[in-house]
C-alpha cells in the first residue's frame, strides 16, 4: 500500500469513527447499523455482544430513554496493513435523562481500540474494545429499569 494509499484509508476510518459516533446520538440506527461488520464482535465493561444486529439493539436501548447524549471523539490513531486496520480513540459520552433523582448527567470516558475490514468497498468495525478511564455524574441516568419520571 503507496502512502498516498494509507492516508486515503486513514482518513476513510476517522471519517467512520465519527459517522458512528454521530449516528448514536442522532438514533440513526441503520447509519449505525453500516458501521459495523455483520459478524463483529463488541465488547465492553458489562460484557460481549455478537453480530451487528446485538450491537445495535443494545445501543437502542441504551441511548433510546435519554434525552440527550453526545459521544466526543479525540486523540484517534489509526494503522492500516491491507484491507484491515486498527485503530484506537478516546471518547466521552455525555448523557442527560431530565428528571432523574440524584441528578440528570453522566459522563463515561474511555477507549475505543477496533479493528477494521474492509469489505464491499468500505471500512468497516470489525471488533470493538471498550474500556472505561472514569465515570462521572450520576449512575441512574443510564439505569435502565429505573421507573419513568413526569419528565420522561
């Protein structure tokens, strides 16, 4: 691969990351759906999802109750071998659920370390690691078998 060639695909990958990031917070589910590879694997702190159609219901249910959520994406390095890749991205998620008792916000921060395929002439994830650096806020904003509240 020409290094014109590797810059091409980096910069494909970072416009990804954030193709992905936007299209949780906007509840584009079918954007997100794209993002990922049919058979990808995630896995985060609370555990391990298989297929793309598990990823994306678990973000549906996840992001769905909330108000608001707003995914950031930063210090992002990407290294492309061929038609795979890795990369490796911090992120923070802000999350607002207005009503809930003991506050409306949480703030999760982290990593994201993926690896890509390139398949049907676009990059695509095909693994996931999600690790958490800190939390902060309140933990009931993103509880999802807390009752709804008037505000919900």
């Amino acid at each position: 691969m020409t290094g014109s060639e590797q810059l091409v695909a980096r910069a494909a990958i970072h416009d990804e990351l954030c193709r992905l990031a936007l299209a949780q917070d906007d509840r584009d589910w079918p954007t997100l759906t794209d993002c990922y590879c049919v058979d990808a694997v995630y896995r985060h702190p609370g555990g391990e999802l298989v297929g793309v159609e598990a990823i994306v219901e678990r973000t549906r249910v996840a992001l769905s109750p909330l108000d608001a959520s707003q995914h950031l994406l930063g210090t992002i390095l990407v290294a492309v071998d061929g038609e795979t890749a890795t990369s490796s991205t911090y992120f923070q998620a802000q999350h607002v659920k207005v009503g809930t008792p003991g506050g409306d916000h949480l703030i999760i921060a982290g990593t994201y370390r993926d690896r890509w395929s390139y398949e049907n002439g676009r990059w695509q994830i095909a693994e996931r690691v999600q690790t958490y650096s800190w939390r902060d806020g309140n933990p009931e904003v993103t509880r999802r078998d807390r009752p709804p509240t008037e505000a919900s």
